[in-house]
C-alpha cells in the first residue's frame, strides 16, 4: 500500500506599500518564485498587490524570506502581512 502525503498549499494576498516600478515588481516576482514551498506568485506593480501560494506548512518561513526580498530589491518597499 502506497501512501502519499498531500501538500495544502494556502493562498493569501498581500500589498506591498511603496513599490516604485515594474521592473523591481518583476525582479520580486522572479526572485520570490525561486523560493523553497512557494508554488505561485504574482506581483502586480498598478495594483501594489503580491498573491502567494505557498505550502501551508511552510508559509510563514516563505514569507519572511520573500519579505527579505522585497527589502533587497527595493529598499524603500514594505510588504505588509
């Protein structure tokens, strides 16, 4: 008997507050992707807005490292949580 272990992954969006322009949006988005448990990510620059998907189980770690991403990327940025 087989078992396999089911990922939940959780979604949630989240403003990111003084995003200057597109292409940091896009070097987050790039960045953030690449991080261990996130499964989708989007940051639309118009909008401020970053919608994760992510491991549940995970999500609060992912978080915190996509936060230090934001912070490297764009200094002046503030994801709020």
């Amino acid at each position: 008997m087989l078992f396999r272990r089911e990922t939940i992954i959780m979604k949630k969006a989240f403003k990111i507050r003084e995003l200057d322009c597109a292409h940091c949006a896009q070097e987050i988005e790039d960045a953030a992707s690449k991080v261990a448990g996130v499964n989708k990510v989007r940051v639309n620059f118009l909008s401020e807005r970053m919608t994760l998907d992510a491991d549940d189980a995970r999500f609060d770690e992912v978080l915190e490292e996509i936060k230090k991403i934001v912070k490297t990327i764009e200094p002046d940025a503030v994801l709020e949580a």
